[in-house]
C-alpha cells in the first residue's frame, strides 16, 4: 500500500518483501526520485495526515497497535493498543480532513467494530460494532467523507444444499 503526501512530493509505502516495515521517498527538485528511507523496520498500512506532520501505521503484520511517526523526523509514538480495546488486529486506518484517524478493528469473538482517535492522543471513541451473528465487518475498505462513514458489511446467510453422490 502506498499513498502520496498532501503536497505531492513523496510516497509513503510499507513492504512486506524485506520482512515488514514503513518507508518514505521523496523527489528531489529536478523531479527524479530519492532513495527510498526506512523511517519504521516494523509496519504496515501506513498513511499520510493531511496536513503531511504524520504517518500513521499498523505495528505488524498481525495489527497489534495503530502507531504514529512524526514527520520529517522524530520518535514514533502508539496511540492505540489494540489489545486495549479488547482487538486482535487493526486493519486499514484513514484520515478524516479535520485530522482525526479513523480505524477499522477486529475482535477475537469475531466481532467488527470501527474507532476514532485524535493524533494528539485521548481514549479512542467507538463508532460502530458489528455483532457477527447479524452483519460483522471487517473489511479493510471504509471512507470517510461529506460527514459520512461508508463501509461495506457482510451479509451471512446460508442455503443448504443436497447432492447425490454417483458411483
């Protein structure tokens, strides 16, 4: 996954190829691209804030935290445990435009829920919960926008089905 930063001039992308981890590249004034820097050797799913200070980011491959990393330098910070809230995995984390970073979560009974939180930090505020008897949701897909939430859910129904069996 890669994403551009609001003013245009680099790329933040994770690779799961050299083993997990968030790395930024920018062009240089001619246009051409820099190298690649490795600002995280853990992480995944990392995206820009639009005002371009921060980068959030999952902790590893199985989302144990939502992280943040200061932008163009400084010490990464968590921000949310996911254990905390009763998870087991963050999945994709988007940026609404007044800068909070909204998050999809999935629970180890299967629940789906979905979280807000302020990059400055405070108790993350949950949004929706998915009971999966009903319509759990843990895509990796939402938006946000207009004042809206829109995420697909899952809809689990079942038939059953008889075949004979031919010898």
């Amino acid at each position: 996954m890669a994403g551009w930063s609001p003013d245009g001039k680099a790329l933040v992308f994770s690779s799961l190829s050299t083993g997990e981890g968030v790395w930024v590249v920018a062009r240089d004034s001619a246009g051409g691209w820099g190298t690649p820097v490795q600002r995280r050797s853990g992480g995944s799913l990392p995206s820009w804030s639009p005002d371009g200070r921060w980068i959030a980011f999952v902790g590893t491959i199985s989302g144990g935290s939502l992280g943040l990393l200061p932008m163009p330098s400084g010490d990464e910070r968590t921000l949310v445990d996911v254990a905390g809230l009763g998870g087991v995995a963050v999945g994709r984390s988007i940026w609404g435009g007044d800068g909070t970073l909204y998050h999809s979560l999935r629970h180890s009974d299967g629940v789906g829920s979905f979280w807000s939180v302020r990059p400055e930090g405070g108790p993350p505020r949950l949004l929706a919960r998915f009971e999966p008897i009903l319509h759990g949701s843990f895509r990796g897909s939402f938006a946000v926008g207009a004042g809206r939430f829109f995420f697909p859910t899952d809809d689990r129904q079942s038939d059953i089905w008889v075949m004979e069996v031919v010898r």
